[in-house]
C-alpha cells in the first residue's frame, strides 16, 4: 500500500472523529481522555506517513491540553480548540485541486509574502502561520507558475526554498533578480542544508536571509518580519513608482491623510477613485511582462494628462491606481473617471505584429465624515472597485449610491454531510466583516434535520450554503422543497457540488439555486462569493 493511501486513510480517521463528536445529538460533552487519545494517535500516525504539519499541530495540540485542568469539553469549545487541526486537514486532503492565494483585493498596507516550496506540508503550514500574523500569502509548489505570480501580484516578501525538485531555487532566484534588479523585494532561502558553500551563494544570487530546516515558526516569523520591516523602511524613503513616474502607495497615504485633516478643519468635501486594469494578466500571459510594464506606463501617463491640474494620481500596487479629486464630490470624480475610460478603451496597442485594447474598473467614494481613517476611505472605494468588476468590468461605481445605513439580520444555514466542511465554513462565516449585515449562523448534517428544526420560520431573510450530494435527502431534493415553500422568495442558496457537467449545474439553477461553487474549492473564493450573493440580497 502505498504513503498516499496510509495519508488518505488518516483523514478519514479524523473525518469520522469529528462527525462523532459534532453530530451526536445524544452526547453534550466530549470527555478530556478522549480527546487526548485522539491526538495522541494522530500525531503518531502523521508522522510516520509524512504529514509533517498535521504531526506538528497535533503536538502542539497535546501541550495545550495538558497545560488544561482535565475537564469534559462542551462541543462548541472543541470544535474552536481543534479548528487549526481540521482546517490543516481539508488543506492536505484538498490540496492539488485549490489555489493557495489569496483572491479578494486588499486595501491598506498589508503585507503580500509569496512562498515557493515542494514539500506540501511545510508550504501550508508557514502560510498559516504567516496568515495568523495578518499578513496576505501566495503558496506555490511549481516554479514557473510562482514566477508568473510573482511578475503578477509584486509580493513585499519572496520565501524560495533552494531544494525544488523540478527547477533549483537558485535559478529561479536568479531569474527574478535579473527581472526586477531596481526594484527592492526582500528574499529568503530555506534550506535542509546549511553548508557554507549554499549558504554563500545564497547571499551572492541576492538572498537577504538564509534559513535551515526544520524551521521552527516563532523565529522564522521574527525574521520574515523584520524583512518586511526593512521594505517598509524602503518604501517609506521613496515618493515616486519607478516604472510608473507617478506617486506611489506610501505618499497616498500621507496625501491621503492630510486630506481628512483638511476636511475636518474647513468641511470641504474630497473624493478618490480606485481604479484597476481589465483582464491585466492576460497582457502579461500572451505578450510578456515587459509589455505589461508598457500598459502599465502607457496608463498612467494618460491619467496624469487627462485628470485636472488639482488632482494627483498614485500607484497602489500592480495594475491598481489611485486618483485623488480635492473639494470634489462623488459625481464631479465619477464624472472625470468615466470620460476618462471612455478615451482610454480606444487606445490600441501594437506588440508583436498583434494590436489590442484594453480597459478598466473603477470605484469612487467621497469621503462622508472626517471620522474616517484612511483606510477605511480605501476600504470602501475598493468595495466600489469590486462592484464594478462584478457587473462586467469597464464600468465606475460610486460607493456613496450604494452605501446602507441600517444594519440587518441574516439567517445563514449550513446544510453539509461533512463534519470537516461544516466546521471550516461556519469558522469561516463566524469572521466574515459583512459591514450592515448581522449573521445568525447555524449548521446542519442533512436536510431533514435542517427542516425539522423548524429554520426557516425565523423571521427574516434567510441564506443557505447546502450541499449537492448528501444522505437523507440529497440537495436538490432539500432545494426543490426550500423553494416550493411560502418562505421561497426570502431564500437564496449556495449549493455547493461536487458534480461538473453542465446538466447538473443548470438543474440546480433550474430548482432556484442563486449560485454555486464545484467542490473541492478554494475557501477564499468561497468566502468572496458569499459576500458577494449576501451583498446583492441587500
């Protein structure tokens, strides 16, 4: 039997535990020896079929629990104790099939780190670690596809490991310093080997930081923060984009910053728009980044020739720009910036005996109470941004026709046979920022329990995340029925499936689902459509 099966086998094990325990409606508390067995065995058993991060979180589990007074658990204290252990399993067990990036669009100054790594176990457990930090992560384990990430997303941390099987992290180091030799992008090498000889050609293939393995995570946080540390200073002494010869992120901020301080003081009204490049990457796929870097020029050349004399633009990272409008109200800004893409989208480019076009989204907002910080100012323009991509992109969305003012209530159900997912997705709704909407969250194993429990008579708008196949009564079974009731026009649902033809996705739509998402799915993008279904509910 192969290592792959004795993998697979554990996190049955684990799958089954968590079902047990989760799902037995007979027992309220889960006994302290139990738990601690159950450990005991995933840890031996993780690191004899090489699952080094389920080995490493298992034991660190095991020293919490006997740092505890031996007590019986209550199923909601467990469920939150071992989420990192059913999180990292759904990873491993999910892993070839998902992205390891993280999707939504950002604001303010969070750190993007980018991870190239073979060893599966070790890339997902730093990219926990390193997302517990607050900080955005790329995990990537083939070399040329992390190459073409990083041209794309400019990450402010770069973590090679020297060791990759298919392409050896010097190469690859070496390509992208070649490449991006003027700009500044702190880069570190981990190795399992720690020689003088690796570790000086490390340095010398313009390496800031050299790590060995086994890494223990508190320092390797400490020094890919004190990297991050070093870029920030980088940044903070720089004002213009070097490619771009326009302002960069950092003096927006500042920019940014005293125009809040104006408003205050005189009550003058501003407004800023995000904008960001149509289908970018495309660029970059089909004629090289080199040409990107010229869209990239081209751009933000136009926008400092057609903004107004009292209006500045900025660089915020990518294909993103920002333009600042002072004593301008939303309409006057999106005014300028739809004249402003009307002319833009006619531009054709010439590369390689091929012409093309190219467009952009934008989101404005004018700023509603000096209160605001700066980054809830971009927060919401970005908001604004993604609005205008989700109904079809070359559109200006102004955040302040949009904007609520109530907070509302909204019933979410999880309606899935799998302990594991149950687990992750109500996590996952538990630390979801949904702005003016409250969400009363609960979970069911099937559909019949979902029903029994009387759910849908709770006053309000209510969304469910219900699974395609399931015991009982499969999902579209529980969908028919959801829609067939005098609660059918205050339910949107999510299904979520494991079936790819293209009959059974229309026959969920057909029986009124509002959207769906194929499993195994990367919970990033789960997360990203949720909001986006709740969003248009209200």
């Amino acid at each position: 039997m192969s290592i792959e099966r004795y993998q697979d086998l554990l996190l049955e094990k684990i799958k089954k535990q968590m079902s047990h325990w989760f799902d037995n409606n007979e027992q309220d508390l889960v006994g302290y020896d139990e738990v601690y067995r159950f450990l005991h065995s995933i840890k031996g058993t993780s690191g004899t079929v090489q699952l080094g991060g389920l080995f490493l979180v298992s034991s660190k589990l095991i020293e919490q629990l006997e740092a505890c007074e031996k007590k019986s658990w209550e199923k909601n204290d467990l469920r939150s104790f071992l989420f990192e252990l059913i999180s990292l399993s759904y990873e491993y067990e999910h892993f070839q099939d998902t992205e390891l990036i993280k999707e939504e669009p950002y604001c303010g100054d969070v750190p993007l780190v980018q991870i190239i790594d073979d060893d599966v176990s070790m890339l997902i457990l730093l990219k926990d670690a390193l997302e517990a930090k607050g900080w955005m992560v790329i995990a990537n384990t083939e070399p040329e596809k992390a190459a073409s990430q990083y041209y794309d997303l400019h990450p402010d941390c770069l973590i090679i490991n020297v060791d990759l099987h298919s392409k050896v992290g010097f190469q690859l180091l070496a390509d992208i310093q070649q490449h991006n030799h003027k700009q500044f992008i702190p880069k570190i090498i981990t190795s399992n080997q720690n020689d003088r000889q690796t570790r000086v050609n490390a340095y010398k293939m313009g390496a800031d930081d050299f790590i060995e393995k086994p890494i223990d995570i508190e320092e390797f946080l400490v020094r890919v923060n004190r990297q991050l540390e070093k870029k920030q200073i980088f940044d903070q002494s720089v004002l213009i984009d070097e490619l771009t010869q326009v302002y960069n992120r950092r003096f927006l901020y500042d920019l940014l910053e005293r125009q809040i301080k104006e408003y205050e003081r005189s009550g003058s009204p501003f407004s800023i728009s995000l904008l960001d490049l149509d289908y970018f990457k495309r660029i970059n796929d089909t004629y090289g980044h080199l040409t990107g870097d010229r869209v990239l020029e081209a751009f933000a050349t136009f926008l400092k020739e057609n903004i107004r004399s009292t209006d500045t633009v900025f660089r915020y990272g990518g294909e993103e720009f920002v333009v600042l409008f002072p004593k301008t109200t939303d309409d006057e800004a999106k005014e300028v910036i739809t004249r402003i893409l009307d002319r833009f989208s006619k531009i054709i480019f010439e590369e390689q005996g091929e012409t093309f076009q190219i467009t952009f989204s934008a989101g404005v907002y004018m700023a509603s109470t000096p209160e605001e910080s700066v980054q809830e100012v971009l927060k919401i323009a970005d908001k604004a941004l993604y609005e205008a991509k989700a109904i079809g992109r070359a559109n200006v969305e102004s955040a302040n026709e949009t904007m609520q003012k109530t907070n509302k209530i909204l019933n979410v159900s999880v309606i899935d046979d799998d302990a594991i997912i149950r687990t992750l997705l109500v996590k996952v709704l538990q630390n979801m920022d949904m702005s003016q909407v409250l969400l009363n969250i609960e979970s069911y194993e099937n559909g019949q329990k979902f029903f029994d429990s009387g759910r849908l008579d709770q006053k309000g708008k209510h969304f469910l995340i219900l699974d395609g196949v399931m015991p009982v009564m499969d999902g579209i079974e529980v969908l028919h029925k959801v829609k067939h009731t005098e609660h059918a026009d205050r339910v949107h649902v999510l299904m979520l499936t494991g079936r790819k033809t293209e009959y059974d996705i229309a026959r969920a739509l057909k029986f009124g689902a509002d959207d769906y998402v194929t499993k195994p799915f990367s919970i990033t993008e789960l997360q990203a459509r949720i909001q986006r279904l709740i969003k248009r509910m209200f």
